[in-house]
C-alpha cells in the first residue's frame, strides 16, 4: 500500500483562482472535465492533466491541507498522486508493508508493487518512503481473522485492516513522523468535510490555519458514499475513527473508474493501467483460500449433513472452511448443495440443495457494541429507542431496509423489512442513512432462518450461537434464539 504526505507552503502559489461555479469538490470539477481539456496556462509539458492538477491545487488550497496518502497496490492509490500532486504542496509517498512473504510459500507481490509505487513517485517528481506494519497486521488483523474462523464465523478484514492498520498505525505515523496534516487514499468515498456550501459562499473568508482546526469540533464529519456507487467503499471504512476521518480526505470519492483510469494514462502511468484489482484477503491477496487457511489452522474434519432428513452426504476437513450461503464440495452428488448452518461443537456443516432454500433466509440478527462514525448513536435512535435506515453485510450488496434497535450496552437488533440470503456471523452489518453511512457492528447472533420458522421448531441446531455472554432481551429473543455471543 502506498500513500502521500502534502505540506502547503506558505505564501502564495501563482494559481488560477477558482470561480465559485468550480465548487471545492473533486466531484464537481469531474463534471467539468470537458472545459479542462484545453491546456492550462501553467500547463508546461504535463499538458492538459497538469490543468486539472491546477484546479484541483486551488482546492486544496481552500482546505489548506498538509497530507500524506496511502499507497495501495492497483490502479486506485497510484492515481491519487494524478489528483493530489498539485503546484503549492510538498508531497510524499509511502508504501505500506502489511504483511511477510517469508511467512508462507503464497505468491506475495509486495516487492513488485512497491516497485510501482516508486516509479509512480519518480515520475510525479515526490518523495518516497517505505513503512512496515508486519507486525501489527499479524497481531490486530490476521490473528483475529484466524481466530473468528476457528469459532466458525465469517470475518472481514479489509474492515478489520482499515480501523487498525491504514486509519490508526499509518495514520498516526503519517501525522506523528510525517508532520502530515492530513491522509488522502484511494477509497471511493466521501466525507462531509468539502460541504460545497461551505466554500461557495461568495462572502466566506478563506479559513486560516492548518487543515485540522479549519472545521468546528462540534461538528462530526460524515462519511458519504461515493459518486460512483458500484465502486463505493464505504462499507470498508465503516469502522475508521471520528479523529481519523476528520484529516481524511478522498479524492476520487466523485469520479467513476474509467475516469480515473483516463487521468493515469494521461500522466504516464501506464504500468498502473496493466495492474488488476486487489483482491482476496486484505494485504495477503488471491489464492486458493483452503491451502492457505490450513497452513495456519488445524484440519478439523466433520461431516455434511442435509438439513431436511439429517442424512449424512459426505465429510469435509474443517467447518471454517465454509460460510452460509457457499457451496459446498460434497463428491459423489451431481445436483450442487449449499451450506445453511453450521454445529461448533461437532463440527458439522448442514446443508440444503437449493441456493434460494429457506434455511438460508432470516430477518433478525444483533450485532456487537457498533461503531458510529460520529462517535454517538443517531439523535432518533437514542431519543425513540428503534430507527428505520438501511443496511448491508456484503460489500456490493443491495441496501436492505431495516429497523434498528437499540441496547443499553450499546448492541443493536437489526430487523429486516425482508429476509435476506446468507446472512452469517462475523460478518459486519454497516448502516446507512440517505447517502451517509452511519457505522457498523459484527454480527455475533442470528435470528431463526424461514425454514425453522416453517417447520416450527423451537431450538436452532446452528453455529448461529456460541458461549453465552449473559441473558438477553430484545425484539426475536425467545424461541429459535440462541445465547448472545
């Protein structure tokens, strides 16, 4: 991963002002791209993209920001430096070393991709820097994924990554070490932070002051999905702090991706353009996901059973090799069969021979303590106690309407319009209001699926419970309910 550490320079720059029709945001000069074609006045031999850093520079000049931005490996964080190169700031690259390629005999590309990341800073004439997390991404990241799949749920990550790893330990190097004012990544999101309507009254006088204390403490910044909202992750940022997201900035936050990939093939980075997306585990990549997990985690073989007779169809080498929703490798069966629930204690999987089988719908589960982005619970939320919004557990997914209920220990009750296919524990359910995402909690207890309801069964048989952490009430517990995890 790679980022950028911008230093505005006292004085002024020699830019071009910018009209109030321009607005601060990223997004509103995308839509003005037509008009930047023609080459800027200081355009030089850049061409017409150094025009669009220009513009973009007078946007940052009016947030005054002194920032570093992360360096992923993929097209997304090296076309950050396109963006936020601009004339006035002093500009540095870091790479982020996540994780050992001595550790394992996995294909590891990090060489190679902080190889990019410093030609990327060769060729936009900015500092480079290296910094290595190995440590801390074993201990708050990959150990915590291992052990949430040992308890047979379903963990994530990249969210995991993002709270502890890019938007803590690089954070606080970037601002500590760095004398940054402030990160910008690659993430396709949004913050409250550029309000238009902050910076297009005619009569606002440029705020004085470094980029941290140019907003009002009071006011919490928003996390908004992205313009482009096939690519937004907010779903990944849903657990970055208040304090980090306030001197966080996203610059592509208002740009689709081919429109980023149009500004790196203008600025040379062609290399960039070749590179596939990051996918598979946070930092670790794509690979065959079994022969990975058992290099770290002791085969536990258990049995496939279906869920509607109790008829034993085949034996597998450990429970958290699967999750709801998958399908499973049973041999010998010709129709495919999916897993539904899954028994922690006798490590069996049950699973059902139909993708759309109503063992995997439910509408009810509860999550842990969530975390908001604006620190406290919604005013509606803590004043009535329940909360219609949206939420979602898959990056991706479609929005799902919800009703949210809130715990005195701060936990939620999320109950679905609509059940909803697969949902599994570990994972996080991430709310939304409007455009705003809101925060998230880990699912730690799942309400009973239709076909338990249908069937009138009192008891789930299911990894959707695991050791009890104290009696519970809310709006499901009773029959079909589990102990709180």
């Amino acid at each position: 991963m790679m980022t950028e550490v911008f230093t505005e320079r006292c004085g002024s720059v020699g830019r071009e002002p910018l009209g109030p029709s321009a607005g601060p945001q990223v997004r509103r000069l995308a839509r003005r791209w037509e008009s930047l074609q023609r080459p800027h006045s200081n355009a030089g031999t850049a061409g017409r993209t150094r025009g669009w850093w220009c513009r973009v520079g007078c946007v940052r000049e009016l947030l005054g920001a002194q920032e570093l931005l992360p360096f992923h490996p993929g097209l997304i964080m090296d076309s950050d430096w396109c963006l936020l190169s601009p004339p006035g700031y002093q500009v540095t690259g870091v790479f982020m070393k996540n994780w050992d390629s001595l550790d394992e005999h996995g294909v590891c590309t990090a060489d190679r991709d902080c190889e990019d990341a410093y030609r990327v800073c060769q060729i936009l004439d900015i500092p480079f820097h290296q910094v290595s997390y190995v440590k801390e991404y074993w201990n708050d990241v990959f150990s915590d994924f291992l052990s949430e799949y040992e308890k047979g749920r379903t963990p994530n990550p990249d969210i995991v990554c993002n709270k502890h790893i890019k938007f803590s330990c690089f954070f606080h190097y970037a601002v500590d070490n760095l004398g940054a004012d402030a990160v910008a990544t690659g993430h396709y999101a949004r913050t409250s932070l550029e309000d238009e309507e902050v910076f297009q009254q005619k009569h606002i006088r440029r705020p004085e002051g470094l980029f941290r204390n140019r907003f009002e403490v009071r006011n919490a910044v928003k996390l908004l999905q992205a313009a482009d909202s096939f690519k937004d992750q907010t779903f990944f940022l849903s657990q970055v702090s208040q304090d980090a997201l306030r001197r966080t900035l996203f610059p592509l936050g208002g740009l689709t991706k081919d429109f980023v990939k149009k500004i790196a093939a203008e600025n040379r980075l062609h290399h960039v353009l070749q590179k596939k997306e990051s996918m598979g585990i946070c930092f670790v990549g794509k690979r065959n996901f079994e022969n990975f997990i058992l290099q770290y985690l002791q085969p536990r073989p258990g049995k496939f059973i279906s869920i509607e007779d109790n008829k034993v169809l085949g034996t597998h080498k450990g429970w958290f090799l699967y999750t709801l929703g998958q399908r499973a490798k049973i041999g010998g069966l010709r129709e495919p069969w999916y897993v539904v629930e899954k028994d922690g204690t006798k490590g069996d999987v049950f699973v059902a021979p139909r993708t759309d089988h109503p063992a995997l719908y439910r509408d009810l589960l509860r999550t842990n303590r969530v975390h908001w982005i604006a620190e406290e619970p919604p005013a509606a939320l803590v004043r009535d106690k329940m909360m219609e919004c949206h939420f979602r557990f898959r990056h991706q997914m479609a929005l799902v309407p919800c009703v949210l209920t809130l715990n005195q220990d701060g936990t939620v009750w999320v109950t679905a319009v609509k059940a909803v296919r697969a949902l599994a524990l570990g994972q996080f359910a991430v709310f939304y209001k409007g455009d705003e995402c809101l925060g998230s909690g880990k699912i730690l207890r799942l309400g009973p699926s239709a076909y338990v309801l249908q069937k009138g069964k009192s008891k789930s048989r299911v990894a959707t419970e695991g050791p009890s952490d104290g009696p519970s009430n809310g709006p499901g517990s009773g029959p079909g309910l589990g102990p709180a995890l």
